[in-house]
C-alpha cells in the first residue's frame, strides 16, 4: 500500500499529470451539469407547450363545440400534442435530442407533410454533437490520459533513472503496470464520479448507468493500452506524444469523418423535407382532379366507408381529408424507403465499433440514452399510431355527417408517450471489449520487453 501512496504522490507533483485530472473532472461535471440542464430545459418546453395546448384547446372548444359543430371544422383547427420527453439517461448522451424535435402538434391532415416539416436543421452540421458526457468520454478524456502516459517510460530514461528503476527488487517489470493502472483509475474516478452523481439526480436505471461506465473503463483502457504500447517503443517522450495525437486524430476525427462520408455516400438519404413536398403534390394535385378518382383510391383502404352520401358540390370535409390520406397512402413507398435507408445507416455506424472505438462507445452511449435515430423513429411510429386513432375518431362524424358538440371534444383520443426503447447493444459493447484486450495485451508484452532489454542494459 505505501508503494501506491507514493507512486501518488509522485504522480501529483508533477504540475501536468494534476492539472490534467483536474481539468477532466471539472471537464466531466461540467458537462454532466449541462446535459442535466439540457434534459430540464426539454421537459420544462414539454410543460410549457401542454399548458398553451389546454388553453388553446379549451378555445376551440368554446368556438367549435356548439350543438350544430361541424367535425370538419373541429378537425381542422384542433392541434392534438405529442411529446417524446427524455430519459433518465439522456443527460450523458444527448444524440438526436438536439437536432431533431421531441414536441410536436398534428392535425388530421396529411401526416407526412406535418412529421417532416419541422426539420430546419441538417443532421450533417451537428456532427460535433452537444457537450454532454459523450462527447468528454469520446474526444477528451483519450486526451488526458495521452497527457499522462506518454513519458510514462521515456521521462525515466531521460531522467537517467530508468536503468536503476528497473533494476531495483521491488520494482522491476511491475512498476509500469502500477503506474499505468494508477493513471487509468484516477482517469476512470473523474469520468465515473461525475456520471454518477448525475444519475443518481435523474434517477437513472441502475442497468443503463452501469452499462455507459462498463463502456467508459472499456474505451479508457484501449486508450491506456494505446499509450503504454506507444511508451513501450523506447522512443523520447516528445516523439510518444507525437505519435499518440496522430492516433487520436485518425481514430476520433479523420477516420469516423471518412467511415461516415463513405456510408452517406453509398446509402444517400433524401432530406425529410422533400417527403414534405412530396405529400403536398400529392394533395394539390388532388383539387384538379374528379373527386371520384380520389375516393376511389381512398376506399380501398377504407372500404367501410364506400356507401356513405355522395359528395355533391364544390367542397366537403370529408373529401378534403380522404385526399390528405391519399395523398399519405402515396407517397408511403418513399417514406418506407427514407426509413430504411436511415436504419442501414445506423446499422453500418454499429458496425464501425468494430474497428473504430470512438464509434463503439457514441453507438452504446445514445441507445442505452434511447437518444439515438432509433428512438426518433419510434417516437414518429408512435405519432402515426395516434393519427391513425385520430382518423378512427372523426371519419365516423365526417362520413356519417354527425354534429360535432362539446361533450365530443372531451372524447378526443390523447396521446401516450412512447414507452422508452433503451437497450445495452451487444456488439459494440463487444467491440469494445475486443479492441481494449488485444491493444493492452499488446502494451502488457511491450513492457516486459523493454523492461528485461533495460535491466540488461
């Protein structure tokens, strides 16, 4: 034990090795502290927009709930909200929480226009994501333990202490792996403190949290075995540090950039928006066609609904909505297509963790976050399940041609929040687990080599 008090007090005299703790653990708790702050901000616009929904909701009652409403009209002007509140863990990985919009207000009409309209912002410029516990772990913590690591060995030997060091009994080989494996837990305690006290102000599942620290120890020792492998070269201090960015750089910016580019090249995805404007062709086109070749596509769908009164004169409600579901219904092989290729997207992502580190652990972190693109489709699948309740509710006083009165309005269908869809991946966990085994298995045997080539020295 005192050879592990000393060996810490000879780490924190050293000016750099302390500041760098230091600084990842502010690093970390700042950006706890903002990803805590972020999820509060998201929940306290859920709160805010379901009180402006009641309120704007008892108005329409008040103009539209009369005993000879119209359900056409009612329809129209009722927003119906939906809301995808963040999890309990979706303060260490933000993801797509911050590009993609977790409120959201629908009408009876077209659903595609409406579920895509809302995308202003290109996922392609928030590549560099928000300041959470992700992206400390996956950008700047590799940082702090190069800064610890990198003179691990070749500061002694610039010191003229190597040879003596090695050659002592109760140091020899293990004095390497002891001042490695002190570096990785001090790296290790100001990632994991931090999150913890975070999970523990959210209330975070046990199993999520327990699995986003196993990821961070994993990703910390391909980094630590990166480094000791490097500080088992033999070379000077300054070439170990030099080596080690490069690495840094390659594996966390240039090659994720290059794996991203080649698969947004080789899956190209539409922008959401164009479905948009697809749906409302779709819809336009309508208003310059015999309204019969609109029902017509519409009864196939709705068959029940095929004796219903005719629709004689220039306008109807019912008609009106039949084309927004049509127009729907056409362009549901681009929106197919749109999500699938998404999801091969992401599944190539998962796949890069293989080879890629920084992948692993961002893949891992959002979807046990449920912030991932899966989470986002799932909150749409759960918007179209409500439309499709929505559409269930009103056609019987469209195409039946009943009153719409207050005491209906207290019947609207509301909407659920999706259950979350949080799970711990098995592959990039798996991953990761493989690349910090065969990169500290590696740095382990260069230690013992250089360690016997110096004591023979």
């Amino acid at each position: 034990m005192n050879v592990w008090k000393a060996e810490l007090r000879l780490l924190f005299r050293a000016p750099l090795s302390a500041g760098a703790l230091l600084l990842l653990l502010l690093l970390t708790s700042l950006s706890v502290a903002a990803g805590l702050a972020a999820t509060a901000r998201q929940e306290a616009i859920i709160e805010r927009v379901e009180a402006a929904q009641r309120m704007d909701l008892a108005s329409v009652t008040r103009e539209h709930g009369k005993p000879d409403g119209d359900a056409g009209s009612a329809a129209y002007y009722t927003f119906h909200l939906t809301t995808d509140p963040p999890s309990p863990l979706a303060f260490a990985a933000l993801g797509q929480r911050d590009v993609q919009p977790y409120v959201l207000r629908v009408r009876l009409l077209g659903l595609q226009s409406q579920l895509y309209e809302s995308e202003t912002l290109s996922p392609e410029l928030a590549l560099p994501g928000a300041f959470d516990f992700a992206f400390v772990l996956t950008y700047l913590a590799p940082l702090v333990i190069i800064a610890l690591m990198h003179d691990l060995v070749s500061g002694e030997r610039e010191a003229g202490r190597l040879r003596l060091l090695v050659s002592l009994p109760a140091s020899g080989r293990g004095v390497w792996g002891r001042r490695g494996v002190l570096r990785y837990l001090l790296v290790l305690g100001a990632l994991l403190v931090p999150l913890g006290v975070g999970a523990a102000i959210s209330r975070a599942p046990v199993t999520g949290t327990f699995a986003i620290a196993l990821a961070a120890a994993l990703y910390g020792a391909f980094w630590w075995g990166l480094a000791l492998l490097v500080a088992a070269w033999g070379r000077s201090s300054a070439a170990n540090g030099a080596a080690l960015m490069a690495c840094w750089i390659v594996l966390t910016l240039l090659a994720p950039a290059l794996a991203n580019a080649v698969i947004s090249r080789s899956i190209p995805v539409a922008q959401g928006v164009d479905l948009t404007l697809a749906q409302r062709e779709q819809v336009h086109r309508a208003w310059d066609i015999p309204k019969e070749e609109t029902f017509r596509a519409f009864f196939v769908k709705h068959p029940e609904w095929r004796d219903t009164p005719p629709v004689l004169g220039r306008f109807h409600w019912k008609w009106y909505y039949a084309m927004h579901e049509v127009g729907d219904e056409g362009v549901s092989t681009e929106v197919a297509d749109y999500r699938r290729r998404l999801t091969a997207r992401d599944v190539w992502t998962a796949r890069l963790g293989w080879v890629l580190p920084a992948a692993a652990v961002q893949t891992l972190l959002h979807r046990a976050a449920d912030s991932d693109l899966l989470a986002h489709l799932a909150y749409q699948g759960s918007i179209e399940e409500f439309h499709t309740r929505l559409r269930d509710f009103y056609y019987p006083y469209l195409f039946q041609e009943r009153p719409f009165q207050k005491a209906d309005f207290e019947q609207l269908p509301l909407y659920q929040p999706r259950p979350s869809s949080a799970s711990i991946p098995g592959s990039p966990m798996l991953g990761l687990l493989v690349l910090a085994a065969l990169v500290s298995g590696a740095a382990v045997r260069g230690v013992r080599t250089l360690s016997s080539s110096a004591a023979r020295e």
